[in-house]
C-alpha cells in the first residue's frame, strides 16, 4: 500500500494545487499573477515556481512587500494592474499565444472585474484561470458577469463558488479547448 503523500500549497485556498492538477504536473509553465500580494505568504504562484520551475509575471499595487519580492525569481510589477497594457505584457511571455495559469485578484472586487476585460482574450488563451469575485460581500453581480464573459471566451467553469472561511470568494477554469480540442 502506497502512503498518501500531501504536497505544501502556498494559496489561499490550494489554488497552486489546482493549476497542478489541471496542468498534470507540468514543468516550466508560464503564468501572469495579477493581485499577488506577499510573494509567499496566500500566493498563488510561489509553488509553480520553486517546485515545478515556471516562470511568469506578478503584478500588485502595494509597495509594502517590494523587499520580499526580491526572493522570487518572477518578475514582479508594482504597478496599478489598471494601467498595463496587457497585450505587450502577455506578448513578452506567452508561448504559442498560452499562458498556463492566469489569476485575477484585485481589491476591491470591481477592479478585479475591470481587469478582466482589460486581458486581451481574443489574442491569448490561458490553460487555467482562477478569478476571485468575492461573492460573499459584493453579491452576484461581478461573479455573474465574470461567468459570462469567461463562458463567451471559450472557458469551462469547473470550480464555482469556492469557499474561505465557509464564504464564497472565487471561481476556478480552464480553457475549454485545451481540454477537449
């Protein structure tokens, strides 16, 4: 009998385990981290990067972990992600026009939702896609609208309404062609 072997995460709510998952383990994969946070601490990235060697862009407005960004190897931006032009940013690291992992998670909750429709989507496609929509405080309005614009962009919501602290906060997917194409 094999022992169950459990694997650190480093996010919220195991959001890197499920980009591992979905991604089936890969090595060297790309991402874009968009309201990264701590470079360690509840991120979304950190685990891609030390154990599975990817590489990408995170991207916060708060000056407060700048030091600490100095630890990873991504390339981090200390910027308003409003203000990016995303289409140069993501031409810099997509291969074949894909991002592996893309997660949305602005504060407040309606910056997140401008960003998305910031991402140019017609142009690159992202494997797997966490966006936080924080239902528990805003309602449905931001969560629903993000549904409908991912569903007309070709994503599969696979996980809704994932919870922290018994409270819906975000939305997992993948591009549905990547899977079934």
């Amino acid at each position: 009998m094999e022992a169950c072997v459990t694997m650190k995460t480093y996010s919220q709510e195991r959001q890197d385990l499920f980009v591992v998952e979905q991604t089936k383990g890969k090595r060297n994969g790309v991402f874009l981290d968009i309201g990264c946070a701590h470079p360690i601490q509840i991120n979304n990235t950190y685990l891609l990067e030390t154990e599975y060697g990817w590489s990408g862009i995170c991207i916060d407005l708060d000056s407060s972990h700048n030091e600490a960004w100095k630890s990873r190897l991504a390339t981090f931006l200390n910027q308003n992600a409003l203000t990016i032009d995303y289409e140069e940013l993501i031409g810099n690291i997509a291969v074949g026009g894909v991002i592996d992992y893309l997660s949305l998670d602005l504060e407040p909750p309606s910056v997140t939702h401008e960003c998305l429709f910031k991402i140019p989507f017609d142009k690159y496609k992202f494997s797997v896609l966490t966006y936080e929509h924080d239902r528990y405080r805003e309602g449905d309005t931001f969560r629903n609208s993000s549904r409908d614009y991912l569903k007309s962009k070709g994503y599969r919501l696979v996980v809704p309404d994932v919870k922290c602290g018994g409270q819906e906060f975000e939305d997992w997917y993948i591009f549905e062609e990547m899977y079934n194409g």
